[in-house]
C-alpha cells in the first residue's frame, strides 16, 4: 500500500449483508455485470485486529443488537512492514445507519503510540485523530483482541452513485498473532461453500439488485465478523455462563 494513497477518512451510510452459496454468488455476478465494475484495487486480502475492553465491552453490547454501538479496529489490504501504512478505524452505527472514520499512519507510528497512549498525543494530529485518542481514554482497557483476515473483490457502480457492492470469503479469525505484519490463519468462520455480500449505499438499493435479490431469495442477515469470531473462539471458552441471544 503506497504511502501516497488518497483515502476516503469519513463515511456514512446503509450496510446490508446477505449470505449465500457460490452458486447464487455467481448469479449475482452475472447481475452486475451491466451496472457495476470492479474497484481498482481488485482482490485484496484484508487483515483487521479488533481492540475490545479488558472484559470484552465493545462485542458484548453489539451482539445485544442496541440502537448504538460502536468498534475500533486496524486494518490494511497486505502485509505490512514498519514503514507501511495501515488504516485506524472508529465504526459506529446508530437506528441502521453505519458512521466510519478512520486514519491513515505509518504502523511502526501507531504500534509505539498503543505502547504509550496514556503520556504522548496521537501521532496525527486531527480531529478524526483525536476521537481515537479519546476512545483509548474512555474505555481505558481497551487493547487488540481479535485477528480477523478475509479476501475481499469490491465493486462500484458505473452510474456515478456511491452504491458499492463486496464479496467477502476465506473469513478466519485467530487470538493469537495479533499483527498486521503477520501472516494469514485462524479457524474458519462461514463455510467454505459461503461468500458474505455486503451492500453499502446513502440511499436505496437500485431496482436491478432487488430483482436478483428476489431472484436468488436472498434475505438479509445481521451476520458480524468480529461478533462470531467471539462466539466461536472466546464465548465458550470464557463466558459460558453469560446468556448472549441472537435473532
């Protein structure tokens, strides 16, 4: 990821996720063929290390499904050296629309910057930098928890609108590991059959995708990466006497 990289650092929008098999993930392909095109960037390997309070605050309220919740987590499309930048993320969603903000900094930056948090600023001095920094304070625990990697192809639409469409597949998740430097593993979280869909838009869903959707039958689901990394990896292994209900 080159340095010089230009970003979008501030989004909001409408996320809806649909599960299907690669049979229905080829259909829909087909669908988008005459709308959307694939991003410049192509396939990527996305890593993400999710940050969660000491006791596992921020994950517990979301699978509680509230009107708000929110998250933090670091995230680069490669495995990255010293040097390399990575993304921080702030992710908050109030009444189903999703708020992300999110900075861009050398890792070698963040890594000495989490080592001393408490006694120096944020390497990057912003406003986007500063709410960082505050979540740090707030939730004063808060420390990297979850390895999340997953290869992603994203599309946009061709008519100029900000619909996007990704496929997401090989979802893994591990405790261990916890860096963007790492390589990829971790146990399986959708079956290896499944593609995670997400559509993320402003404003509505165009009348081609909807007709595929019915199409294919395919229904939204409240399906959470972070969330079902820990159910499978960390819920039964330290919580089992905490009730979480999903719908």
């Amino acid at each position: 990821m080159g340095n010089n990289m230009a970003y979008q650092a501030v989004f909001k929008r409408y996320e809806m996720k649909y599960m299907m098999t690669r049979k229905q993930h080829k259909a829909v392909l087909e669908a988008m063929l005459a709308y959307m095109r694939l991003d410049k960037f192509g396939h990527t390997q996305i890593r993400n290390v999710y940050f969660d309070t000491e006791n596992y605050r921020l994950v517990r309220r979301s699978i509680e499904k509230p009107s708000y919740k929110e998250k933090l987590r670091i995230r680069s499309y490669e495995k990255v050296r010293a040097q390399d930048k990575i993304f921080v993320e702030l992710k908050k969603k109030y009444d189903d629309v999703v708020y992300k903000r999110r900075e861009s900094l050398p890792y070698i930056d963040l890594s000495a910057w989490l080592e001393n948090e408490s006694s120096v600023p944020f390497p990057v001095d912003t406003q986007i930098g500063r709410e960082i920094a505050y979540f740090f304070t707030y939730y004063q625990t808060i420390e990297a928890k979850v390895f999340l990697s997953y290869e992603r192809e994203a599309f946009y639409a061709l008519d100029g609108s900000d619909f996007r469409v990704t496929f997401d597949e090989n979802i893994l998740a591990r405790r261990e590991g916890l860096s963007l430097s790492e390589g990829i593993w971790g146990e399986r979280l959708i079956d290896q059959d499944c593609v995670l869909m997400e559509i993320k838009t402003s404003g509505g869903v165009p009348l081609w995708m909807t007709r595929v959707l019915a199409q294919e039958r395919l229904y939204k689901t409240s399906f959470s990466k972070y969330g079902t990394a820990y159910l499978n990896l960390i819920y039964g292994a330290e919580d089992a006497d905490r009730k979480i209900f999903i719908a």
